[in-house]
C-alpha cells in the first residue's frame, strides 16, 4: 500500500558523514540550513523526491550547535537512521542561540 507521507531513513554511512559535517563544517552547515535535501544530497544521499518534502520542514528550525551535535552523536546516530521523517526537529537547537 502506497502512502503520501515521505518518511526518511538515512543509512549509517550518510548518517554519520552528515553528523560530521554538521559538527565540524560552517559551510556545510549553512548549505544545511538553507536546503537540507540537497545537502544531503552532497554527501550521497539519493532517496526519492518526495523525501524534500520532509527535510524542507528542517530549514525551518536552527541548527543545534557543533559542540552540542558532537556530544549527542551516538544517539542522533539512532535517530536518524530510524526514522528522520518522524523526528524533524532533531538536528534543532534546543536554544535559539545555541549556534
């Protein structure tokens, strides 16, 4: 049965090269937080399109920050390789100036 509602896994490779990048990389970060999709698309992700919809809610929300993504990387490894599409909000900050 087919659904509408984009639901997005990243496998561990892509996963742990995104959190990598987030928590290291100020270029990439800001690529991020203007076009999730295809930031992930940078460093090989290559789900459908529909997916886009999904990440887009993502630019909404700030970046926690790279100290912050660094030291909570073995759970947000969990997170998102089980189910990004469900948790949006995970790579947020918690602070609105935690940049």
């Amino acid at each position: 049965m087919a659904t509408d509602k984009p639901s997005t896994v990243l496998d561990q490779t892509i996963a742990m090269n995104l959190l990598d990048k987030l928590s290291s990389d100020d270029a990439y970060r800001d690529r991020f937080s203007k076009n999730p999709y295809g930031a992930l698309q940078e460093i090989g992700y290559a789900e459908p399109a529909n997916a886009a919809t999904c990440l887009s809610k993502m630019s909404e929300l700030p970046l926690a920050s790279k100290e912050a993504l660094a030291a909570s990387k073995a759970e947000l490894m969990s997170t998102l390789t089980a189910s990004l599409g469900q948790h949006p909000h995970v790579l947020a900050s918690i602070t609105p100036n935690d940049k």
